[in-house]
C-alpha cells in the first residue's frame, strides 16, 4: 500500500513538471517548430493536443473533432475547413507543415508573416506581429475591425511590393474566415478580443492560462455571414 502511494505520489510529482492547459491537457511546444502550420490556431491546438502533437498524419476527423473539442467551433464549420483543405491536398491526410505550401492554405498579406516573395513565409514576423497588437485602437481588446484595418494595410503592402502577389477568391475566403473565426472563438463579436489573449495565441501559441472555450458552440451560422462582411470590406482598393 505505502509503495503503491509512493508510486503515485512520484507519478504526479513528474506530471507536474510539465506546464497543463486549461483544462488540464499537457502544453508542450514543440520547439523546433518543424511540423508547425502558417495558422496560429493549429499549432496552439497542437501544442494542447487536441491535433496530434507531432503535426503529422491529420486527417479530416482529426480537424473537425480538435476544434470542437479544443475551440468549441460547431462541426458544420469543422467540415467545411477540413474539406477546404482536403480537396486541395488531395489526400488522405496532411501535416501541419504541408499547410505551409505557399498559395495552397498559406497565403500571401497575411498578418503576421512576410509574403512567400518577400521573406521567410512560415514564421511569424515579429514587426508585423507587433504591427497586428498596436492596431488594437484602446490596447486592451482588439476588434473585427482592428482587424480589419490592419488586414487593409497589408494588403495594400502586398500590391505594392510583391510582383508575385496572389489574391484570389481562396485567399480572400481564407483571410476573411481566420478573422472572422478568431473573434467569435477567443472574443465577443460585438467587443472583441482580449490583447493578451490575441498574444498568447499569435505569439506563443498556447492557451492562455484559465482560458476556456466559449459555452455556445461556434457554429457556420455565426461565421459565414460575418465572414462575408469581413471579406468585403477588409481590401484595400
Ligand atoms: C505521416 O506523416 C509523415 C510526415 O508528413 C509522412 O512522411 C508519412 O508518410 C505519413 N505516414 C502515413 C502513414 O501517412
Ligand atoms: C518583417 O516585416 C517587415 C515589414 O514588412 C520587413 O521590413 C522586414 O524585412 C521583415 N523581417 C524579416 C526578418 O523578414
């Protein structure tokens, strides 16, 4: 019995040593980034476990079922970014690190990283990061439209300076999806979210500390028609 206690005791002395999510889950940030997707929201999942940790091997089911289980987001929408995917990688799985193939998921003026022409388009740049907080209009929350603002400097960045820009319909539905979705999962539409939470998220790719997901389940009815909003007034002409 006194061994059994001692076994469980060192057990969760080990356990300790490592740093949980919110509830509960092991954060382990996978250092080398190697496996580790343009999308900031994936690898947190990752970090947390609900994608497998490693970045590999993900298939649709793995997708739906860690942003609802990680995010709260309905499996309507769950289904609809995992097909978006899936029919342009057209196989059976992907890792998080095929996402980064430029003009597949990844995409040019995004927020956070420098153009596929322009510099390292798998890394968070951090000007343009600092760029994306400081475009928060009071710095405690940022809004929708922050971000909205701020997507309309990059895009008009990106005319200017990338010969090889591409925007398309694809890029234009995800960057208005990763918007829209990022507000309604980590904020209030009508306020926005939280500075520190955007950072931990952007920056560090964690859940912040007593984070948790939203109790109304963020479903396709909530997203679409913002995202068509956002997607209408987010380029720059
Ligand atoms: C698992 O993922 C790795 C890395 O993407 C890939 O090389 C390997 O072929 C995949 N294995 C299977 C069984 O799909
Ligand atoms: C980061 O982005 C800024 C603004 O686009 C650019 O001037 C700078 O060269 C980029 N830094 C790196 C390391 O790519």
């Amino acid at each position: 019995m006194r061994t059994t206690l001692f076994a469980v005791a060192a057990l969760l002395v080990v356990a300790s040593a490592y740093p949980r999510g919110p509830d509960g889950r092991l954060l382990i940030v996978d250092d080398d980034h190697s496996f580790r997707a343009p999308a900031r929201a994936l690898n947190t999942l990752a970090n947390h476990g609900y994608l497998p940790r490693d970045g590999k091997n993900i298939t649709k089911m793995d997708i739906i079922t860690g942003l609802f289980q990680g995010f709260n987001v309905g499996r309507d929408i769950g289904l609809i970014l995992a097909n978006v995917v899936f029919k342009k990688y057209g196989t059976n799985t992907v890792s998080l690190l095929d996402l980064q193939k430029h003009n597949m998921i990844e995409h040019d003026a995004s927020m956070t990283r420098n153009d596929n022409a322009l510099g390292d388009s798998t890394l968070v740049n951090a000007t343009l990061l600092q760029g994306l907080f400081d475009s928060s209009s009071d710095k405690k929350v940022i809004t929708w439209k922050d971000m909205v603002a701020y997507r309309r400097i990059r895009h008009a960045d990106s005319k200017l300076r990338n010969p090889n820009f591409v925007w398309t319909e694809d890029q234009k539905k995800s960057a208005s999806g990763e918007v829209t979705i990022f507000q309604l999962v980590f904020g209030e539409w009508s306020t926005g979210v939280a500075l520190d939470v955007a950072k931990s998220i952007f920056k560090f790719e964690k859940l912040p500390l007593g984070w948790k997901p939203h109790a109304g389940t963020v479903l396709a009815i909530d997203v679409l028609p913002r995202q068509a909003m956002v997607a209408l007034l987010m380029d720059s002409k």
